[in-house]
C-alpha cells in the first residue's frame, strides 16, 4: 500500500522541486522518504519526520485532514525542519 502511494506521490513531483528530504513514518506499515525529488519507500534519515498513520496520510494527502488540524489534533507529529514540512504544503497544494 505504502508503495502505490509513493507512487502516486511521484507523480505529483514531476517538474516540480523539492528542497530537502521528508518521512512520512507510518509505523509499522513502514516510511515514505521524499528526498532528492523522488519518493520511495526505503527508510533514510531526513530533515524532517512526519509520525501519520497510513489512513491519516492518505487524508492528509488527499485534501481531507487539514495539517494544522491534524498537528492539534494529535493525529501527526512533525520532527526536524519545520521549513520542510511547510514546503510539502505548497508541493501537494
């Protein structure tokens, strides 16, 4: 599951740049790692580190789970750089 949404994230950075790397750390489902303009799923240290569950990130990816209500809310938890986690925003936006 992890992979086909790596993939789907893929898609949406063609032609676009992202400075620095992000985690998506969704536990035991395991980590989607953006860095050097790519997504995966191989885990790596990165500036930043989102702790979601796989349901929440696909809310949060999808339109559905606002990140600043989310962060309130408990249902994410952001680590490291928080430049990089607010440059995710104007990527998916």
């Amino acid at each position: 599951m992890l992979q086909h949404i790596a993939d789907e994230i893929q898609k949406g950075l063609n032609g676009k740049t992202f400075d620095g790397s992000l985690k998506f750390d969704c536990g035991e489902d395991g980590v989607i790692v953006l860095a050097d303009s790519q997504a995966s799923t191989r885990d790596q240290e990165t500036d930043c580190t989102i702790r979601i569950s796989q349901d929440n990130l696909i809310k949060l990816l999808t339109g559905k789970l606002n990140p600043m209500t989310g962060v309130a809310l408990g249902k994410l938890k952001i680590s490291g750089n928080m430049g990089v986690a607010m440059k995710l925003g104007q990527l998916l936006g």
